[in-house]
C-alpha cells in the first residue's frame, strides 16, 4: 500500500479511497475481462482500432496500481479465442497494439519488478507478436513482484480441453493409461494458472453478466464485480472502488458466513424444529 500513495495526490480522490481499504484483505489475485473497446469508438464515432488504442491507457494504470498495491497476481483477458471471428482489419490492429504496448512498457515492467508470462495456445500467434512477446516474458522472468498474466488466444473451455490431453499423455507416457484416474488436484496441476492462486475478484467491464469462456475453472468461488464504465473509461478510482466492495463482501466457500456461524442453531432447537413437523427419528 505504501507504494501506491507515493503514486497519489495527497487528500485527492483516489488518495481518500485508498485509505478506506485494508491492506490486510487484499485479493492475492485480480482478473479483469476488459470489455468495451468498441462501444466507446461507436459512441465517439471512430473506428473500433480508436477504441483499442484508448484501452491501453487503463492498462498501464491498472498494472501500476495493483503492483503498488502488492497484488500477487493480475490476468487480463487479452484476445480471446472467438475474437478471430472480427474483421480482418480489427485483429491486426490488436496484435499490433500488442507489440507496441509490450516494447513501451518493459522499462515499467522492470522497475516495478513485475514478471510477465501469457497463457493461452500461444502457437497461433502471429509470428511478430510471438517474437515480442517471448523477448519481454525472457526479460522480466527474474523479477519477483507481481506476476501479470495475459490471457492471449485464450478459452477457458481450451484450457480444460489441454489439461486433460495432458494428463493423458502424460499417463500414457509413463504407461499408466490404464489406471488413470482424474481429480480435481491433477486438473489444476495442467492448467495454464498452475501454481497460483484462484482469482479471488473478477471484475468486468461495460456492465455485461457474463463471463464470456473466461477462467472457468478458476473463478469457481471468486467475487464478481461489474461496473457499466466502458473499459477504456476505467481509471484507478473504479479499481479501488472495485476493491472496496470486494472487501465488503463476506466470503463463504460453500459454508456458513461468520454471522450466521455466530447466530448457528443448537441441536435442541432444530429437534423441536423437527418434532413440530412430525419428522423425528
């Protein structure tokens, strides 16, 4: 946290909301599907590439910030596997928009000791794209802060489909095909996020309610946040709103809220619970 206010103006906006949130209840691991690149070109009436290009800015910002934050871990969904599907122009456009960004940024990636890897089926990548790519993942594997994961070319249904083609040629490698058995354990073990924590906040922009393939797996139990800002309108003061609310919510898992493990019933009430309803043993 201390490095994010030496980022900020003091007693500005952003400053107050940063005070507001606890640094012991940060999400180790924030994923964001950026959404909206297009809707804020069409409203402006530019070409979707505008609207790509006005994306980067809150890029950067969210980055930075989350890095000053001491986020662990931030995945952004970059190019999904159905965004082959749009005009010719618009997908070379993005790639890119790719390459600049990863070129201007290696110097900020360096000084704030960020290591960049990408996940996706990363073999379809055109070969430039690949070649800049692989040059910054090499540059910054040193480094030691944040890790920022693109999601690159990436389905969350793909994903899955690897991690189980894996583990079958994995077994059949060692000629255990026969007794292979899946888990949840060796699931997570193949997928491209092995090793890190789940997304404990999924943030989503442009105020669709949809996950749109994106993490399947991993956001099982994650917080959801959607906010109507168009992505390249989103700037530090809804990341930390983003963040405020996600501190509100209670947590659960699957089991009981700590209110409610508080206010539990006792065996003797939910036996005359049962008794009145003519359902005891």
């Amino acid at each position: 946290m201390t490095g994010l206010f030496e980022a900020l103006e003091p007693g500005g906006k952003d400053w107050l909301l940063a005070e507001s949130i606890d640094s012991g209840r940060l999400p180790a691991h924030i994923a964001i599907i950026m959404d909206g690149n297009g809707r804020w070109a069409k409203r402006r009436r530019l070409p979707r590439a505008a609207g790509h290009r006005a994306g980067v800015e809150p890029v950067r910002m969210t980055v930075e910030t989350c890095a000053r934050l001491g986020i662990q871990a931030l995945t952004l969904y970059a190019f999904s596997v159905e965004n082959w599907k749009r005009p010719r122009l618009e997908v070379d456009t993005l790639w890119r928009l790719l390459r600049i960004y990863l070129r201007r940024e290696l110097p900020d990636l360096m000084r704030n000791n960020i290591q960049l890897v990408a996940m996706g089926r990363l073999e379809a990548l055109p070969a430039a794209a690949k070649r800049e790519l692989d040059a910054v993942i090499a540059a910054t594997s040193g480094n030691t802060g944040m890790r920022l994961n693109l999601a690159i070319n990436y389905s969350g249904r793909a994903e899955l489909a690897d991690a189980m083609n894996s583990l079958v040629e994995e077994a059949r490698g060692q000629g255990t095909l026969q007794q292979l058995r899946i888990d949840e354990e060796a699931i997570a073990s193949k997928l491209y996020t092995a090793g890190l924590p789940d997304p404990d906040l999924l943030i989503r922009t442009s105020g669709e309610m949809r996950v749109s393939n994106f993490l399947l797996w991993q956001i099982a139990y994650a917080e959801l946040y959607v906010t109507e800002k168009l992505w390249p309108d989103f700037d530090r003061e809804d990341l930390l709103r983003a963040l405020l609310e996600y501190q509100k919510r209670d947590r659960r898992f699957g089991g009981l809220g700590s209110a409610e493990t508080l206010l539990e019933e006792s065996p003797a009430r939910v036996e005359r619970w049962l008794e009145a309803l003519g359902t005891t043993r």
